[in-house]
C-alpha cells in the first residue's frame, strides 16, 4: 500500500509541474503573436459574420497544435526526465522551440501567417497548427537520455 502511495504522489507532483509549464506555454504563445486568438476564437463564436467565424477557427488550430505540439514534449520530458529541473528545462526548450518553429512557417512561407489567421484563412490556421504537432513529436522524440 505505502509503495502505491508513492506512485501516486509522484503522479501528483509531476501533474503539478506541468499544468503550470503548459499554461505559461499557452501564454507565451498568445502573447508572442500580433493577434489575439482567445478573442478571435470568441468573437467567431458569437457572430454570423463569415469572416469572424473563419479567424476563429483559424485561431483555434494554431493555438491547438501547439498546445498539442509543447503537449506531446511534456508527456515525452515527464516519462525522460530525471528530476522536476529537467522537466521544467525541457518544457521550456519545447516552449520556445514552438515558438521558433511558427515564426521559421511565418518567415519561409510567400504569404505573412500573423495575416492570414485574423483574417480567416483556415487553411493556414491548419497548416501551422501540424506543423506546431510535427514539431512537438519531433522534439519529444530528441529528448533521450
């Protein structure tokens, strides 16, 4: 019984660890781009403007697939991890390295993407949001001990 209780405070401590990394990532995300996605996404909601609602949705995949993308380094940092400091250091690498990755997408691509989703190019918005998840597997799969 007491080896149980163990397993299920690591579980809490780690769970603890990385709710807040993955909350400071969806707020570095929103706040290192020009637009703001949780209004997109809420005016899209709210709205029978066909435009609103395309930035919306555009919004929603690109801030998704990069939860999803730092996600998947996170759930790849807790099972590598040899500490809480080595969790908190890769977090943190794969929040910046998504980061990195959209502007790179922003960079190479003819059109601007910082354009593009506020103005309800959904097909952009899904772009980037797969490219944040190949991203986020191509960085969970690096962190190797």
């Amino acid at each position: 019984m007491d080896s149980q209780f163990g397993y299920l405070l690591n579980f809490f401590t780690y769970l603890v660890v990385t709710l807040p990394i993955l909350a400071l990532g969806i707020f570095v995300f929103t706040w290192t781009t020009p637009y703001k996605e949780f209004e997109l996404i809420k005016n899209g909601s709210q709205t029978d403007d066909p435009k609103k609602v395309a930035a919306a949705k555009a919004a929603a995949h690109d801030l998704g697939g990069k939860i999803i993308g730092l996600s998947i380094v996170l759930a790849s940092a807790v099972y590598h991890s040899v500490s809480l400091w080595d969790l908190v250091i890769w977090g943190i690498v794969g929040m910046i390295f998504q980061v990195l990755v959209f502007y790179l997408f922003e960079w190479i691509t003819p059109f601007k993407v910082v354009s593009e989703i506020p103005n309800g190019n959904v097909s952009v918005g899904i772009f980037a949001s797969r490219l944040s998840i190949a991203a986020g597997l191509l960085m969970a799969a690096l962190i190797s001990y």
